[in-house]
C-alpha cells in the first residue's frame, strides 16, 4: 500500500507543479487519479480517507512529511525542494489567476475572514489600474 500511496502522491505533486494556465485539465486529471485511488484502497467506503494510514485512520502530518513527502524529492530530482506550505500558496494563487472571486478564495483557503485573505494574497488580485496600465503598455506596443 505505501508503494501506492507514494506513486499517486508523486502524480498529485507533478500535476500541481506543471499545472500552470492548464489548472483545469490538473484538477480533472487530479479528481480521476484520487477516484482510481480511493477504488483501488482497502479503504473505499464513500467515508473514508483517501490516504488513510495503514489502519485506516487519520494519517498524521508529521508523519506523513517525514515518510511521504520528502522523500518525493529522492525521486524527483529535477524537481527544486519546497515545503509543505508552499503547495497550499501555489492553489491559492492558482485559484486567483483563475478569476475567483476574492471571497470564494476565502472560503477555500479556509480563512477565517476576507482581511486574512487579502492581507497574504491581495496583490495577486489584479485591479482596474493595473488592467488600465496593461492597456495603455499594450496600445503603445502594437
């Protein structure tokens, strides 16, 4: 199972990395690895974990970091070391670059209020001024 668990989180972690504009295609790909996965696991109930430890339950974080994402980067040697919390700023500002609404990236990232959010992410959202900068810069190009 740990052989697995390692393959489809490697997968998981390529997709997001090579994500980029195609963030849609990842995220379908993504949902039909994890439902391939949760069919295949011994823990398939529409309640359980999708990557559960070995009993099932709650995988821990340390845990987890320590036997399974590290060692990704063991496997992945092209790919630059980054932590944990750097995966959680990417969706972030993936879902920015996408054009969700401030409020909605809120809610996702789990934030306890729009300020929060705004205050880490806000310059990622782009404003009316910058659009008109990039206007004026474009007309003077072409």
């Amino acid at each position: 199972m740990r052989a697995t668990m390692t393959t489809n989180v490697v997968v998981a972690v390529v997709l997001f990395a090579t994500a980029g504009a195609h963030a849609q295609e990842c995220t379908r790909k993504l949902i039909a690895m994890l439902k391939a996965w949760k069919i295949k696991s011994q823990f398939s109930r529409l309640d359980d974990l999708i990557f559960p430890n070995c009993e099932g339950q709650h995988l821990g974080h340390d845990n987890f970091i320590k036997r399974q994402f590290l060692p990704l980067f063991d496997l992945l040697p092209t790919v630059k070391r980054f932590n944990w919390p750097a995966l959680r700023h990417f969706a972030v500002s993936c879902w920015i670059e996408a054009g969700l609404a401030p409020k909605t990236v809120q809610a996702f990232a789990g934030h306890a209020s729009l300020q929060v959010t705004m205050d880490r992410y806000g310059h990622l959202f782009p404003s009316d001024d910058d659009r008109k900068a990039m206007d004026q810069i474009a007309k003077g190009l072409f």
